[in-house]
C-alpha cells in the first residue's frame, strides 16, 4: 500500500496569543511531513481520525490553562498508544544555567497536573511573551530575581528544532491503515 501522511492534532490553550503562535510554528514544519490540524483546547475534541497529537498551553502559577488540562484528562485514556507530544509556555526563558534548573523544575511541577497516563513522548518549555502591565510587586521581584526581563522570550530556533524531531519521530501510515479500528473510538467530551 502507499503511505499517506500521518494526520496530527496540535491543541493549544493561550491566554495572550503567544502558545498559539508556537501551536502554529510547529504545525508549519510538521506540514512537510504531516497532514496538520491546529485547534484551541474546548471541550468536545474528536480524536478519533488522528494519529498523534501535540498539546500546549500557557502556564500560569506553574499549572497549564484549564481547557488544557481539562482536555487532557479527556485525552489520556483514549489514545491507544498513539504518539503525544507536550509543551508549555512561560514566562521564564529557559536559556541558561540557572534558568535550565527553574525551568525543568517547572516542568516537574506542571507535569504533576497532568494525567500519569498521558505518558508524553517529551514535555518541553518554551519561554512566552511576558507584560509586566498589572503584574503586582511580588511578581515583578520574582522576575527580578530570575533575572528576568519583559519582553518577548520565545526561542523560535528551540521551536522550530522541537517541531523538526517531532517530525522526525512521527508514525508513517499505509493507505488505509488505523482508519476503521479508529473510526469507532468515540468523540473525547465533557
């Protein structure tokens, strides 16, 4: 049979615009190996016609946006072993020794909201857009002592690598195949 690019899921939960315009970075360069659909997290996903699945979303207070979180805990128990990717966006630009540390110690915390069963293939942090515009005084010292700027602190080469391995490691599929046992798996909802 001939293959036929693997259909991919990236769902992303924003809260200024920055996460989607990383679910729409990667999605680009999966497109040269992969039939792409970018969607915001909600509550009535049908992932029945995918065959992997990358999920992001903004962090707030070390924890993904609740439509994420939400749609991940409907997300787990139906993927069936279908590959899932994972990425958060905040505000502490992973670049550099210390900043490495926070940010997988974010990591860490983040993944602990997760469903266990979720199993991502890998859960990479991106630094987001951050406006300090009504940050109260403990925010703008936690910043400071991260040392910590606003501005915009996405690593659009670190994004495009990401995107590139996930592509790299992405099912092949043969015309056809997965689609009827796929076909019956029932829509993830509330």
């Amino acid at each position: 049979m001939a293959d036929v690019l693997p259909r991919v899921l990236i769902v992303h939960a924003t809260a200024s615009g920055s996460t989607a315009e990383i679910a729409e970075r990667i999605a680009g360069r999966l497109r040269t190996v992969a039939d792409v659909e970018v969607r915001p997290a909600g509550p009535e996903l049908d992932v029945g016609p995918y065959d992997a699945f990358v999920l992001g979303s903004a962090v707030h207070d070390m924890a993904w946006l609740e439509p994420a979180r939400a749609l991940a805990g409907r997300l787990a128990p139906v993927l069936g072993g279908r590959p899932v990717w994972c990425f958060s966006v905040a505000g502490i630009d992973p670049r550099g020794l210390v900043r490495r540390w926070m940010a997988s110690q974010e990591v860490a915390r983040i993944a602990q909201g997760l469903p266990a069963d979720l199993a991502p293939r890998d859960h990479r942090l991106f630094g987001g857009v951050v406006h300090m515009d009504g940050v109260p005084l403990w925010g703008r010292l936690f910043y400071l002592l991260a040392r910590q700027r606003a501005g915009d602190h996405r690593d659009w080469p670190a994004v495009t690598a990401w995107a590139d391995g996930i592509a790299a490691a992405l099912p092949a599929r043969s015309a056809g195949a997965g689609s009827p046992e796929r076909a019956h798996r029932p829509p993830v909802g509330p």
